[in-house]
C-alpha cells in the first residue's frame, strides 16, 4: 500500500502524529507543510496512493482535498483525517478512526463517500469541505488566522467575533436558491456539508456531509447581545428562533452583491472579497469525496 500522511507543519501534535506515523507496521510516507499551498502541492502528487491522511484542521483539510480533486478520478486515493488544528469543525461530524483503523479499512475496501461543495466567483474556484460562509464570517476568519499560535484558539474566536459583531456593515444582496429569491442586509450566508464553524459554532444544523444537499443558513441583522442570547444554542448547534435567522437546503446556490463588499471564507481560511456588482455560485458535487 502507498500511504501519505500531511501534516500541519506548525501543529503542536505534529511530533506524536511523525511518531505514530513511523511506528505503524505499514511504510508510511510523512511530510510536514511549510504552508497552506504547500499541503495542496504535496496532496496533488499524490496520484495512485491508496491512502492520504490529512492532520490538521478545517485549513489544511481543505487544501489536502483541493490538490487531491486535482489528481485524475480513476487514480484519487482515499482521504482520511485526524483533527490537529485549533477550531477541528469538521472533526465534530465526522471522524475517520486511528491510523491503524484507516489502514484496516483500505486494504478491506471499505469506503465512505463525501459531497463537496464548489465555488466559483469572479477571481476564484475551489472546493469546500466543511463549510463556506460570506459576511462577517470571513473578516473573523480572517482576524482569528492573523492572531493564530498568539493565544488560546477559544479565546481568539470568542474575542473577533465579539469585536467584529460591533462595527461590521452588512451587504445588500441578491441570494437566489431552489425556487426563492432573498434581498436583504445579510450579515452571514452559511453554506455547508458541516454543522460547526467558527470553534463549535452550529451554523448549520440543518447540514449533513453525505445527504446530497447544500445546508445554507442566512442570518440578518443582529449584534454583540444577540450572539450573546443565542451562543448556548449555537454551541448545541439547536435552530435560533429569531426571525432574522433562516434555514434552507438546496444543491446549488447564486449570490450577487448589490451594495457594499461581501468576504468570503472557505474552511476558516479568508479566500476573497466581492463587490458591488459580483456574484458567485455554489454547488454541491455529490459523493466527490472516498474517505475512510
């Protein structure tokens, strides 16, 4: 078996992961990232492995699967995942085992598929594992990467989304879905195959990893004292009872800025920024993923 086994260069598990790595019976090769283009560098050569296992967190899956869905179909390894990061969102809905509980599976063919979900805007196409969001989502990502490896990962989430609920302006835009069409102020488009971003923030519990659809949550207008109403329910990842809050599933969704500047994130990594005028579309890509 040809195994490969990324792992976040700057993780502080990375030591214990190099050594279970080297103590499995199995010749497993190992590489430490250098950076985020570089875990999409080493997972694009990775044509005719059986197995890749991606240790990090939301950032680094999500670079591993972009340079994997870069490898031909016919030759694509497997995908596991062991959570090293400092949010691991993704780990809370899904979880592929130990090593040796992968290896099992691959030799025995036992496979589970994932949809991903694709983006496609003006400057950019990627694909997403755990979840995308536009808004005030991505200036958190954004401020909580800047500040990564400075302080505890709970109390950098908790502090940029406490700071950026108090001065952020929400775009008008144009979100069409399924048969609807919303324009509104829009603080945060979700759209997910996740449940949890942002450090167990259920966004989306409406979404589900393998069901074949997009969840999309879109939330309004709200403030520092209604994140402070609902956080509990958030962290239990419960629907918000809050007229501004709504919960939809689609497999394809189109959005257009029609003032101000829209963010976006992808996995918890800031990716672009719209404009007044631009648009993206979402779109689910079902079962794109083997995973063990």
């Amino acid at each position: 078996m040809k195994i490969k086994v990324i792992i976040h260069g700057r993780s502080k598990n990375k030591d214990k992961l190099l050594l279970l790595a080297k103590e499995n019976a199995e010749a497993i090769e190992f590489e430490l990232t250098q950076s985020a283009e570089h875990a999409q560098a080493i997972a694009a050569k990775c044509e005719g492995y059986d197995l890749v296992i991606s240790c990090g967190g939301d950032g680094t899956n999500n670079h591993v699967v972009n340079g994997i869905m870069n490898v031909a179909s016919d030759n694509r390894p497997a995908l596991g995942f062991i959570p090293a990061g400092s949010g691991n969102d993704f780990a809370r809905v899904y979880s592929s085992g130990s090593i040796d509980e992968m290896i099992q599976q691959c030799k025995s063919s036992t496979f589970g598929h994932l949809d991903l979900i694709k983006l496609k805007c003006d400057s950019l196409e990627t694909h997403v594992l755990n979840m995308l969001t536009c808004g005030i989502g991505a200036e958190i990502a954004k401020t909580v990467n800047a500040r990564k490896f400075k302080m505890p990962a709970a109390f950098n989430y908790y502090t940029a989304i406490i700071a950026w609920l108090a001065k952020y302006n929400a775009p008008m835009l144009e979100i069409k879905f399924n048969d609807e069409l919303i324009q509104s102020e829009t603080f945060l488009a979700a759209m997910g195959n996740g449940a949890y971003a942002g450090n167990g923030l259920g966004l989306n519990p409406q979404s589900s990893a393998d069901d074949g659809m997009i969840g999309l949550s879109i939330i309004g207008n709200v403030g520092v004292v209604d994140f402070l109403k609902y956080q509990s329910a958030l962290k239990r990842c419960e629907y918000v009872k809050d007229h501004r809050v709504s919960y939809h599933k689609t497999t394809e969704v189109f959005i257009k800025v029609l003032e101000g500047t829209l963010p976006i994130e992808t996995d918890g990594e800031f990716c672009a920024r719209l404009n007044e005028g631009e648009h993206l579309c979402v779109q689910l890509l079902p079962s794109a993923l083997k995973v063990v």
